[in-house]
C-alpha cells in the first residue's frame, strides 16, 4: 500500500514540477469567458437548427410521410 502511495506521489510530483516550469500553459480568465461565449452561442445554434428540423419534419409527417422516411432522405440517424 506504501508502495502504491509513492508511486502516485511521484507521478504527483511529476505533474507539479510541470505546472512550475511553465511547460503546462495555464489560461487566462479572459480566455476561459470567451470559449465559454462561444459554447453557449453554438448551444444555442444547434438547439435553434433542431428546432427548425422538428418543425418542418413534424410538417412532412402531418402530410403524410414516415418520420423514418424523412429522416431517411434527410440523412438523419438520431435526433436527440
């Protein structure tokens, strides 16, 4: 068990000794708000494209057509 615990402290160590070096780059607050901006903004562009596919499949459907039709031709494996 003692063994074990060394172990992992040395690879601890290991990843320490990175972060100090400055060979593990670390990013800024600014950095993180702006990828963070991003995620949201394509969260949001992706629910408003399934959205807008739901509406004009659940048309399709109303017409007639097998949703499995549709999202056969539409090339469409999984709507989540």
């Amino acid at each position: 068990m003692v063994d074990k615990l060394r172990i992992s402290n040395a690879g601890k160590a290991q990843k320490l000794a990175a972060f100090k070096s400055g060979q593990v780059k670390m990013f800024s607050k600014e950095e993180i708000a702006a990828v963070e901006k991003k995620w949201r903004y394509w969260g949001k562009m992706r629910k408003a494209r399934r959205d807008a596919y739901l509406e004009v499949e659940g048309l399709i459907v109303d017409s007639g057509k097998a949703k499995e039709d549709v999202r056969e031709i539409c090339g469409i494996e999984e709507v989540d």
